[in-house]
C-alpha cells in the first residue's frame, strides 16, 4: 500500500502565525505524547509510523511549501512538488504518476490519499485499513472514509450511502456539498456521514484516468506537461464520476483545527513565548512569535497571536471568518522556513523618491548553505552577527565572523554557508525588492 498525503492551502484561517508558505499544518503547537511540540503532519506522520499504516510516505504539495516539509520531517519521505498550483486533481494525478513512473509500483498497489492536517486518533489509521482491504476484495473502485457525525454541521461535505449491506463497509448513494443546517439534519437522519478527503484505490484506476490529459513514459515528462491538467478538484473529476463507490465509517475522534476557534481546544499551552498574564483571563489563548513582551488581562472567550506577519485580536467566536478580511493585510510572507534555516522580514521602509529599504534576520543552520546567486534590482549588505561560515563572492572565498560586514552590490554573484549557526543582519536596498529577483547558479564549497 502507498499512502499520500496532502499538503496545500494558504493557511489564512489561521493568520497571522500561517502565511502562504507556513501552511497550518507546519505550526508547532500541538503537544507529543513525550511531552515535545508538533505540527499537525508531524503528529499525522507519527500516527502513520505508529499503526504500520504504511512502510513509506508520500507527499503531494506545492514548491513553497517544500522546505517546511524537509525540515520538520527529515529525509525520509518523497516529496512530489507541483510546478504551479492546480488544485487537487492534478496534484494527486502527479503523486501518482510519481508512484507509477518514479517508484515503479505495479497498476494493481492500493494508493490511500489523505490530508495531512486531521487531528484524530490511532483508530483512525487503522480504519484506513480496512479501506485499503475493502479495494484488495474489488469491493468498489473507490472506497472512502466517512466520519460519524456529531452535529449537523454546515462546514462539510456529506456521504450519503445505500440503505442496508454490511456495516462495516456501505456502498455510496450520493454526495451532497456543505448543506445548510436544515439539510445536514435531514442528511443525518438517512445515515449521512461527512467527508472526511481519504480516498483508496488502485494505482491503475487513477493512472486511466491521468491518461485522458497526459501520457508520458516517465515522470519528468508529466512533470513538464503538467499545466496540461485541469484546474480542477479531485471529488469533481473523480469521485462525483466514480460508478462504484464504497465508504467505511469512522466513529472515533477527528477535528478539521482550521480555525483558532477548533484550533484552541487542543492547543498545546493557553500561553505560548514571551507572555506574560494577569489572574482575569479565561477561555483565552495568546501566542506570540515576537521579541517583544506581551502582557494580557481581562481576556474571555479571545485569541491573541503575534507574528512577523502581523497581530491578531479576535473573540474566539468570530475567528471563522478571517480569512477574507485579511488576504489584503500583506503582499508577501514576513516569514520563511527554508532547506537552510528561515527568515524573518523585521522592517520595510518606502521612501518619496521610490527607493526602498528591507531588514530581514537570516539563520542558516551548521553546515547549510545559501545558493550561489544574484540580483539585477538591489544591493545588499550583510551584518554577521552570530556564529562562523564561508563567503562566496564573485568566486572568492573568505570567512566570516561575528562583527563582519559586506556590501554586496546588484550584479555580483554571492553565497554563504555556515559552520556554526549563523545569524545574518540583512538590508536589501534599491527600487524593487523582489523574492523573484534571484538569479542561481551552481557552486561547489568543495
């Protein structure tokens, strides 16, 4: 069996902690069974490892969100990167064509997508199982995990399936798409189940249908034809065309925590980094990423979150519907994690002639390094604050220490690599400052 998992979104609904890059499911907030801190997919990765779900793991994500996956799980998954966001039918058909093309799993290997944020319980997994033998028996082409609900609720997807058959396994009837709250309490009352986005099937039912778009004799080739698929979700292009399809119920516990809201209930800490409260709070949680201290009292029912991305004030029943009041906050993330460490956007200056300035505090972990690049559009000067490493410049190599400071003017090819954690001062000046404008090329530090 080869399971996928999902790994997108933006992550506004939990802003300003989660940016375009920094999805949900990367935020450390949830607490291990050995008391450490994790994120959602460390948690779901963990669970996966736990249950002997799967031997290995697959993750189907887009480029921005790449290095936030390596750092926080190490080596030992594959990543399948989308070239450009296509929704979720084509980032499945590429994970798959990567499992058929790549990996060389035979049409007959049952594949499980899943999403890799549900805060739920071992049993879950095990559950999977049982979706996983319901294909291996030809029970259906598509089986899927429908969750027992516990309220009529307006925020899902409903399985509907055929009255009587097996328990454990019920053939599909038909999909109904986040009812209003009337309609959820009628869909209950036949047995309707919400959606829960695990899906299981062969690897050669799915490879048919990538074939209609796309047919290549290697990855790489699906790779450069990917724009060829449809912006398209994978339940419109799948499920709702699927002839055959199962469900297996699930009644244990599963949460979406995509809002502050469902998020606070399982919080690791009410308080989590430099807070400091007074003996009136309740019902409150307050995170704060920032150097600077915070001090709360008074709070009932609220959320306070502190990042490089911005502050967040919000009764914790008002916090569903952020996400479109603060799309148009930033253009850009304030905060990074890369392969080699992350950033920190700490101030942005416009001045009347058009000239602009912005700081930002670079980490580059021991032994990790920045590529071999350069800029059209500004300067950069580098302040080494903390720690050793080796600068590249215009193909000369010098160290660098505490106190060092370099100039390094548009055009001019640079690098960095670290031989102790290296903290960087850096303020890129000019009348465009771009991520975009980063020119690479290859260096070798041997």
């Amino acid at each position: 069996m080869q399971l996928v998992l999902l790994s997108g979104g933006s992550g506004l609904r939990l802003w300003p902690l989660s940016n375009n890059t920094r999805s949900k499911q990367f935020l450390p907030l949830l607490k291990a069974a050995d008391g450490s801190m994790e994120s959602m997919l460390q948690r779901v990765v963990r669970q996966v490892k736990e249950t002997n779900l799967a031997e290995s793991v697959t993750i189907a994500t887009s480029k921005t969100q790449r290095d936030n996956i390596i750092n926080q799980l190490g080596d030992n998954v594959d990543v399948v990167a989308e070239p450009e966001r296509r929704d979720t039918f084509p980032a499945i058909a590429l994970a798959v064509s990567y499992l058929s093309l790549q990996k060389g799993c035979p049409d007959s290997e049952v594949v499980v997508i899943m999403p890799c944020d549900p805060y739920t319980e071992n049993d879950f997994f095990r559950s999977i199982g049982k979706m996983v033998q319901a294909v291996e028996e030809d029970v259906a082409d598509l089986v899927l995990m429908g969750i027992e609900p516990k309220y009529p609720a307006s925020k899902y997807g409903y399985i509907v399936p055929q009255e009587g058959g097996n328990d454990a396994v019920k053939m599909v009837s038909c999909f109904v798409e986040k009812p209003d709250r009337a309609k959820a309490e009628e869909l209950l009352a036949k047995g309707a189940m919400w959606n829960s986005g695990v899906f299981a099937f062969r690897l050669g039912y799915l490879r048919s249908i990538v074939s209609k778009y796309i047919t290549a004799n290697s990855y790489q080739e699906v790779v450069a034809q990917y724009g060829s698929f449809p912006k398209i979700s994978f339940d419109y292009e799948v499920v709702e065309k699927a002839l055959s399809i199962a469900v297996v119920p699930f009644g244990g516990q599963w949460k979406d925590l995509g809002t502050w809201n469902t998020l606070s209930e399982e919080i690791a800490e009410d308080y989590i980094g430099n807070v400091t409260c007074g003996d009136n709070n309740s019902n409150s949680i307050v995170v704060n990423e920032l150097g600077l201290p915070i001090f709360c009292d008074g709070l009932n029912n609220m959320v306070v979150a502190c990042s490089p991305d911005g502050i967040l004030v919000c009764g914790k029943d008002y916090s569903e519907g952020i996400k479109d009041k603060v799309s148009k906050l930033a253009d850009r993330p304030m905060y990074e994690e890369r392969r080699w460490g992350s950033y920190k956007v700490m101030g942005t200056k416009r001045y009347g002639d058009g000239y602009k300035s912005l700081t930002k505090e670079l980490i580059l972990r021991p032994g990790c390094s920045i590529s071999y690049q350069r800029h059209k559009l500004r300067d950069e000067v580098w302040t080494f604050v903390d720690g050793d490493g080796v600068l590249a410049l215009d193909g000369e190599i010098v160290k660098v220490k505490r106190g060092d400071v370099v100039h390094i003017k548009s055009g001019q090819m640079h690098a960095v690599k670290a031989v102790s954690q290296l903290q960087i001062i850096e303020v890129q000046m000019g009348t465009l400052l771009e991520e975009d404008d980063i020119e690479r090329f290859p260096w070798d530090w041997e």
